[in-house]
C-alpha cells in the first residue's frame, strides 16, 4: 500500500492539470514558450503518475484495468473482474 500522502500529492497534480489545461493549450499554439516555462511545474501532464486504484501502487500499472498487476491477480482470480478467465493449456 502506497503511502496516503503520496496518493494525495498525485491527486493535487492532477487537479493542477485540469486548471491549467486550456492555459497550456494556448500557449502552445501560439509556440509561447517562455510563457510556458512561468506556468508551475505540476500543471504539466507528464508529472501526474498513473497509481493503482485500489492499492495506490505505481509499477505494473495495467492500463486497461486502471490496477497494478498484484491487484489484478487477485481480483482475477476472486472473480471480480468480467471476462477475466485464467489461462490454461
């Protein structure tokens, strides 16, 4: 389990994200990169981390799931998952 705080730091990035979106955009179509560069760091996309939605876990982030791979496996195998079988051949 990750720690609250920094699940909460991710939380407060990515809220960061939202309010300056259509600031960035902007400023990216006029090419303003000085402008860009005044802007906080966090209000760039690439620093909000995807994180397990159950365990807050980083590494092995599946996408699809929106889980990390531990999670998944359990959940898989519990039968939560729809569609979600164990292969076997």
């Amino acid at each position: 389990m990750a720690k609250k705080a920094w699940i909460e730091r991710n939380k407060k990035k990515a809220e960061t994200v939202r309010k300056y979106a259509a600031i960035r955009a902007e400023l990216k179509a006029k090419r303003d990169y000085a402008a860009l560069a005044k802007l906080p760091r966090n209000a760039s996309p690439v620093r909000v981390v995807n994180r397990c939605s159950m365990s807050g876990r980083r590494h092995g982030y599946l996408r699809k799931f929106g889980c990390s791979r531990l999670t998944f496996r359990e959940a898989a195998l519990s039968g939560l998952i729809p569609g979600v079988v164990k292969a076997s051949w």
